[in-house]
C-alpha cells in the first residue's frame, strides 16, 4: 500500500524520539513530504520558527516525550515536575497554535498528538508524567472540538508497550520487568513501532475527516 | 493502492439496513469476498446457520440495527425494552460465539461491530435503544479482551450523526427541526457513510492488530 499521503506536506517532531523514526518512514513509503525536526522545542520561540521554515503544512504529528520520569508524588519536586510540562505538554500547545491558522484558512489540516495511555489508566509512579500526558489529551479534545467547524482534524492517540527507542526500548524489551508487565496486557506482547505509525497514519490520512477531538487508546487492550 | 481485504472472506449482517450498504461496497471494492446477509437473526438459531453456511470466515462485521421508537423511560413497553436486545444485543452474542472457535483455532479474525455514540453519551428519549447498544459496547469490551489471548480482534465503532439508510434517512435529514439537531455535531455535518465504512475497513484489515476490545467513537466531536 502507497501514496495515502501523496501530496501531503508533513511535519513531525522529534524525529529521532519516541514515534518520530516510524512515522517518518511510514510517511515517507505513503508519498508525504516529510519535514522531519530534531530541534529543542523547549525554547519558547521554537515552534513557531518550525512552522514558519516549513512553510505550508498538511499534517502536524507532535510526538513529544520525555525519558520515563518515575517518581513518588511526594518525592517530586517542583523542577521535575516543571521539567515534565515544558517537554511535552507547553510545547504541543505551541506547535498546535503556530499550525492552526493555515490549517483553518485552507480549511483543510491534521494534527495527530502521539500521546501516552499513562493518562488512561492510573499507574504507580507516574502521577507527574501522567498528569502531563493528560494534560495532552484533555488539550486535544478541547482544540479538536473547537477547530472542527473549520474543517481541520486534532486527534490523540494514548500508546503504551509499543517499541520505540525512548520507552520500550531494544535492552527493555528483553528485560524480566517488561515481561511481568506484558502478563497485564491482554495482546501478550508488543505493538511494534510501524504497527502503531500505522494508526496515526489513518488518523492523518484522507479516510478520518469525521474524527475530531478524539482520543484512542493504542494498548493492546490494556485501557479496556 | 493494493487491495486491503484481498481474499478475505466477510459477513456483513442486516447488509440492507444501517450501516450495511456502506460495508458491503467498502469491503467489495477492497477486494473481500463478502456474504451479504439479511436472514433475521432474532430466531436463536439463525448466528450459528449463517456462520455453518459461510464456512470459513476472516471477517464478521457485526451491524445490528432497531429503530430508536423515541419513548422516554416510563412509556417503553417490556415489548419495546425486550424488541432492542432481540435485535440488537441477543444476536451479537450468538454471532460471535459462533464465529469465535474457527478463529480462535487459526489465531487470526477480525469482528468488527458497528455499535453506537448513544451506548456513550446520554440523550433523550433513547433509553431502551441506548441501553442495548450499551450493552454491545460492554459486550465488546469483555470478549474483546477475552478474545485477545487467541489474537483475535474484537472492536467496536459507537458512531452517531453518520448517514445511513435506517436511522438517518433522506427524510429525517431534510426536517426541518434537522439543522438545529445537527448544531450539536462539532463538526456541522453528518458524516458519509463511506467515512465510517472506512474506520471499520481499518479494524478489519491488517494494520490494526493490536487492538483489542476497543471502542471508537465516530461522532463528528459530538463525543469525546
């Protein structure tokens, strides 16, 4: 299967974390002109000169993450916790608002926020990367619902045990702790990563123009 | 683009009604070999005769439709309550009872139901019509993650606001009272049917394996 995307301008961030290399290359074999960033968009200034070099963008996958922060809530503390929002969850709102405004004019756009089921379904550990997780989807169907009428789609996605190089990575996936958690996923094992990529390619392909604000688990059945 | 249901042998049930036609044209122009059904399947026996008779079967998309009679809860009949889970929940059950074994045994199938956003969200006078697709939707998830230990696929679209010839007929789309109905829709248009064929076409190929048990939205932002 090609050409979904043909014709398709894309950008996606973080390329070399988290989805960024299978999304880029699932775009890339589907037609898009991928635009894929590596740049720290933690600088308040950053996204919007990402949006401004790219010129017109069809599609924006803003896959933010941050290594698996696990800490005690009472243990976290005001700099980790800051930490947390200014990698993934300031900087979605800045990428959201510096696409939008040629997206509504053309009528026309996706955004796909590759989010994390940390924010579905409670885990020990997690209650700061959680909560900034949350924060992406809580942001996405807000925005999705109110640029709808505008015709441009904002969808998240809510992954977890699938591979990719920031959280499940090669060494982890072999590791005893990842195969006492697989027990708890009713898939039995992992999603890989171009099996996921595939899922943010329906949401930001010609076939998903009714979603909107829309948040799905990607979990193997682990959110059910 | 290659055909994604190439060779897969398909059971779209109540192929005239609801979202059936929608299916039946998705699949066929996919490539599937598609058994369009119209046999009532509210005589017990009914799951277990198509199934024998379909053989080998790759794909259920299990499309089950009452009409919403619309009386609010002190004024639905045990006649009305008993004639939604007749239609509608009783024969998903035995549908997929009856197809699960022979997928079980290859580790491999999709079912994919074509369930409601009024199983999601409140509205009035739905009560018996959204209890039972309620109950789909539960159903689903249950033997959905039940299913998912033999790497069967069992998902459910709740779709609402999508034209389709059963509860969005030409003539409720031109009321008068439509337009104001559909004020409540984000998106401020029904969806095509092709549009929700299309989701279920993505839960019935090859590229969403690692679903299981989940339910997807398809409302215009009328539920997030």
């Amino acid at each position: 299967m090609a050409d979904r995307l043909k014709g398709k301008r894309a950008i996606v961030t973080e390329c070399h974390d988290f989805m960024g290399p299978d999304i880029v290359s699932l775009f890339l074999e589907e037609g898009a002109d991928v635009i894929a960033d590596d740049r720290d968009l933690r600088k308040p200034e950053a996204a919007d000169e990402l949006l401004r070099g790219a010129g017109r963008t069809d599609i924006l996958i803003v896959n933010l993450s941050i290594p698996n922060p696990r800490a005690l809530a009472h243990e976290t503390t005001d700099e980790q916790w800051a930490s947390v929002f200014e990698k993934i969850v300031h900087p979605m709102h800045r990428l959201v608002r510096a696409a939008l405004p040629q997206m509504i004019e053309r009528r026309s756009g996706k955004i796909v926020i590759v989010g994390s089921a940390a924010a579905l379904r409670g885990t020990m550990n997690r209650s700061c990367y959680g909560a900034a997780r949350g924060a992406q989807h809580a942001y996405a169907k807000c925005v999705g619902v109110e640029v709808a009428p505008h015709n441009v789609q904002v969808n998240a996605t809510g992954q977890i045990f699938v591979e990719n190089p920031t959280y499940f990575p090669p060494d982890y996936v072999k590791s005893d702790d990842l195969k006492q958690r697989l027990k708890e996923v009713p898939a039995g094992r992992l999603s890989t990563g171009r099996e996921a990529a595939a899922f943010v390619l329906f949401l930001a392909g010609p076939e998903s123009d009714f979603l909107c604000g829309q948040v799905f688990a990607y979990a193997g059945g682990w959110t059910v | 683009m290659p055909k994604r249901l190439g060779g897969k042998r398909v059971i779209v049930t109540q192929a005239q009604d609801f979202m059936g036609p929608a299916l039946c044209e998705m699949f066929a122009a996919e490539g599937a070999h598609v058994i369009p059904e119209t046999r009532d399947l509210r005589e017990p026996a009914a799951a277990g005769e198509l199934v024998r008779e379909a053989g080998h079967v790759d794909i259920l998309a299990a499309n089950l439709m009452q009409r919403n009679r619309r009386n609010p809860a002190p004024l639905v009949s045990d006649e009305e309550w008993a004639d939604m889970f007749d239609m509608m929940v009783h024969p998903l059950h035995r549908l997929i009872r009856a197809v699960l074994p022979q997928m079980m045994s290859r580790r491999k199938g999709k079912i994919v139901v074509m369930g409601s956003a009024n199983g999601l969200r409140g509205t009035a006078p739905r009560a018996a019509y959204s209890a039972a697709r309620g109950a789909q939707l539960t159903y689903v998830k249950t033997a959905g993650v039940e299913a998912a230990t033999h790497n069967v696929n069992i998902n459910a679209i709740a779709q609402n606001w999508t034209t389709n010839p059963t509860s969005f007929t030409p003539e409720i789309v031109a009321a008068a009272d439509f337009p104001e109905r559909l004020r409540e829709v984000p998106m401020g248009r029904l969806a095509y049917g092709w549009e929700s064929a299309a989701l279920a076409l993505y839960l019935a190929g090859d590229e969403s394996d690692f679903f299981f048990g989940q339910i997807f939205p398809f409302a215009g932002g009328w539920q997030t």
